[in-house]
C-alpha cells in the first residue's frame, strides 16, 4: 500500500510540475508520468485530471484525517463511492442540460413543448435523485470518521477542490499557450 501511495504522489507531482513548467512557457524537465491508458505525446484531458486527482486525495487524506490503518481501507473505499456517485450525477446532470440546449436552440426547429418539459422535469429529478445519493454516500464515508475527523475532512475537501480548480485552470493555460505557439 505504501508502494502504491508513493507512486501515486509522484506521478501527481511530476504531472503538476509539467503542468506549471509549461504554463511558464518552458518545457517540463521531464515528461509528465503517463499511466497505461495515456499514450506518451497526448495532452491529459480534464477527466484523466479528475481520476488522477481523485487518487491523490485519497493518499493525500490519510495525513490530512490522521487516519489509523484500520480505518484507512473502509475510508478509501467510502471516499471512492462518494466521488463515483459524485460523477455519475454530474455526468446524467450534463447529458441532460445538453439535451435542453439542444432542445431549447432556436435554429434546430424544434417546438415540442412537452420534450422539453420532460427534460426539465428529468433534471429536477436527476438533482434530486443525485443529492439523496450524495447525502447517503457523505454518511457512509462518516462512519469511518470520528468527530472530529469529520470536520476535518469537509475542510480537507474544501481545500482539495480549490486544487483541483488551480491544476486545471493551468493545465487550460497551459493548452492555450501551446496552441497559440502551433499557431505561430
């Protein structure tokens, strides 16, 4: 297990440092850590992002939570659940608003107020539907957690998302400043 949580903050690590040498404009020192599903030479997309980060909070919350080792592999497995259903909610959530863009887009010449009420009720119920999930994944990574564990790890998570935005808001700088140097 330890093997795995080194390897993991490393290659977190050297995609962040790509990430930021790049968005300075100067090469990465070396290539960012390419997992078996990311051929060498293609950028990382957002979701690649999203699951790399996902596995950095989970070896990440064990310091931030002073978790026990017993309790290490109920909260991972807990913590995994919550950020699956997280993303599948989020996955329905957009599929739907893509239907009502569609949907709702002047030039596509479609006027079937019924479809589009029924999209719109369908994202009500995906909302609701998602925060019951949701809340019930939240209890469960709770159970693992003493109380103060708890609140810990609503501010680990505050402050694990503000990194996420930050990585990937380089990482889109980063793409910009590549394709504008193509471009030249």
């Amino acid at each position: 297990m330890v093997k795995m949580k080194v390897a993991a903050a490393v290659a977190f690590a050297l995609i962040l440092l790509g990430t930021s040498a790049g968005a300075q404009g100067q090469p990465p020192a070396a290539p960012p850590a390419q997992g078996p599903d990311i051929p060498a030479g293609r950028p990382i997309s957002a979701g690649e992002i999203q699951k790399l980060f996902d596995a950095f909070t989970m070896i990440q919350a064990q310091d931030a939570l002073k978790l026990s080792e017993a309790q290490y592999g109920p909260f991972v497995t807990r913590l995994k659940a919550l950020q699956d259903t997280r993303r599948r909610h989020q996955q329905t959530r957009n599929q739907i608003l893509a239907d009502l863009r569609r949907l709702t887009n002047p030039e596509s010449g479609i006027s079937d107020e019924s479809l589009i009420a029924a999209r719109v009720k369908a994202f009500r119920d995906e909302d609701d539907r998602g925060a019951g999930e949701i809340r019930k994944a939240y209890n469960a990574v709770d159970e693992t957690l003493d109380v103060r564990q708890q609140a810990r790890f609503r501010l680990f998570e505050e402050r694990m998302e503000q990194q996420k935005l930050e990585l990937l808001m380089r990482a889109r700088q980063t793409a910009r400043g590549q394709a504008q140097r193509r471009g030249r």
